[in-house]
C-alpha cells in the first residue's frame, strides 16, 4: 500500500441498509467509519453485481477522504455490502 491510500478500515453506509443485492441496493451510498458512524467520509458507488440472479450482491466502487483537508482516494478493491458493513469483494 502506497503512502496516498489510506489505512485499511471498515467502512459502513452512513445511511442503514442490511445488504446491497441485485434486486435492492441503491446506486451510491455516503460511507462512514465503523470507529466514527455519524461523520461521512467518502462515498460508495455502485459498478455492477457478482451475478444475474437477484439475490446476488452489487459490487461497489469506495472513494474515501482520511481526513476532511484531503483529496478522496478511490480504493483498489471491490466492495459488497453485507450484514451493513463494506466487505472486501473476493471472487
């Protein structure tokens, strides 16, 4: 990891949605910290699915901010949204 990405972290939709599947997930969500819920920090975008079924997860885009002073970094991963936390996306 170069010293432009910020440090691992656990994200989480700053609104409170459980999963993000095929057939019910929003095209962007504002993201938050699991260590600060209430401050936004980047927002996740929706890039495409794992699959054509319904029940499959929408795969997401995160662009966050380490701090507010700074330009949003787009993270390499993909992400899905499950059990209301970003997850790593592993194929």
């Amino acid at each position: 990891m170069d010293a432009s990405q910020p440090a691992q972290q656990i994200y989480l939709p700053a609104a409170v949605p459980s999963s993000g599947t095929r057939q019910h997930s929003l095209s962007k969500y504002l993201l938050a910290r699991r260590e600060t819920p209430d401050r936004v920090c980047g927002l996740a975008r929706r890039v495409g699915y794992t699959g054509t079924k319904e029940t499959d997860f929408a795969l997401y885009r995160l662009k966050v901010r380490a701090t507010p002073d700074v330009l949003a970094v787009t993270l390499s991963d993909f992400f899905i949204l499950e059990d209301g936390l970003f997850r790593v996306y592993e194929r």
